[in-house]
C-alpha cells in the first residue's frame, strides 16, 4: 500500500492529463474534444450488433409497405435509431432515386469523417503522453542535479522524474490506445449496417420509383 500511494500523485497526474488534453485540443480543435468525451458514452453501451439487427427488421417492414402502399407510406414506421429513422423519413420524401442516393453517400461520408476526428483526438493523447513524461523526466532530472547539495530534495525530484514517466506511459497504453481502438471498431461496425441499410432502401426505392416513372412517360406520350 506505500508502495501504491507514493505511485500517486495527484498534482503531477493533472498536470499530466491537462497537458495531454491541450495537445490534442491544438491539433484537432476545441469541438472535437467535446464530441470524443461525448463518445465515451457509448464506449461501454454500444451494441452495433443489435442494432443491425433491429435495423432489418424495420426494413423488412419499410420494404413490405413500400410493395403495398408505395414510398410516402414507409414514415409510418417508427425506429428507434435516429439515423434509421432519419433514412426511413428520407426515403418516404424521395421523388427520385438519384436524391435519395446522393443524401445517403453524403450523410455516410459526413458520418465517417465526425468519427475519425474522434478516433484522432484519442491517438493524439496516445502520442503525447510519453513525449510528455519524458519532458517531466527531464525537468525531475535538472531539478534532482540542481540539489545535490540538498540530499532532502534530491528524493522528491526523482520521484517526478519516476513518475511523469510513468504516468505518459499508463496514459497512452492503457487509457488512450484502447479508448480509440474501441471507438474506431463501434464505428467501423455501425458505419457497415448503415451502408447496408442504405443500399437496401435504395434497391426499393428504384423498385418503386421506376414504374411511376415509365407511368408517367406514358401518359405525356
């Protein structure tokens, strides 16, 4: 137990984590910090498997009201996903396939770009986690030579030294890396039963779209 609370520092520590966070927030912006803590909410919650299959079931419902009813009925069915249910409303307003393709390749896109900002601003603090401890070494360094004529503080510089060090390491092994390296799998996961999702939603939208459309040619010829 001495052992363990002479390993904790809480000052060091903060300024630790406070320096690795100011990093981050400098190469990838104020914004993306608040969107990674936010992230960190479905670290542990997430369940993209089960969305996917809650996310074919609905279609399978959307799919059998667009066969009976067409598309502008499919907003009646109700999904708890928000970006199932903002495809469902889409895919109800399309007047075209084309419209309907565009905005899901570009909320898709969108989506992928808002995580891999995310996914950056933890591998940055992976990063600079170790350059900083070894910048609190070397500071622990200067100031234990600084007062070798002083053996009382020779003990608490070298336990900054020590532990900076330690702390850049357990900071980027064993908090940062695997946060990022969860929030890149959640992401990889859901982005592919979204695509899935959209080329789905796409196929009956030309499967309903097409007939109205050659109905149409006939009637103006």
């Amino acid at each position: 137990m001495q052992i363990l609370s002479n390993l904790f520092n809480p000052i060091t520590l903060a300024l630790m984590l406070g320096g690795c966070i100011a990093i981050s927030v400098a190469q990838n912006g104020l914004g993306t910090m608040g969107r990674a803590f936010a992230a960190l909410a479905a670290f542990w919650r997430a369940d993209p498997d089960r969305d996917m299959l809650l996310a074919r079931a609905t279609m399978t419902q959307v799919d059998h009201i667009a066969g009976l009813r067409g598309l502008s009925c499919t907003d009646r069915v109700r999904a708890a996903n928000p970006f199932l249910a903002v495809a469902i409303r889409k895919l109800a307003d399309a007047d075209s396939t084309d419209k309907f393709e565009m905005w899901a390749q570009q909320s898709l896109a969108d989506r992928r770009a808002r995580h891999e900002k995310v996914h950056k601003f933890w591998l940055s603090i992976a990063d600079s986690a170790p350059a900083l401890g070894m910048a609190g070494t070397i500071v622990g360094l200067v100031g234990m030579f600084g007062a070798m004529d002083d053996p009382a503080k020779i003990g608490p510089a070298m336990a900054l030294a020590l532990l900076t060090t330690l702390y850049g390491v357990v900071i980027a092994n064993f908090v940062a890396v695997p946060i990022a390296a969860r929030l890149v799998d959640l992401s990889e996961r859901e982005l592919f039963w979204q695509t899935e999702l959209c080329d789905r939603m796409l196929r009956v939208a030309r499967r309903e779209i097409a007939p109205l459309r050659r109905a149409s040619i006939r009637e103006v010829a």
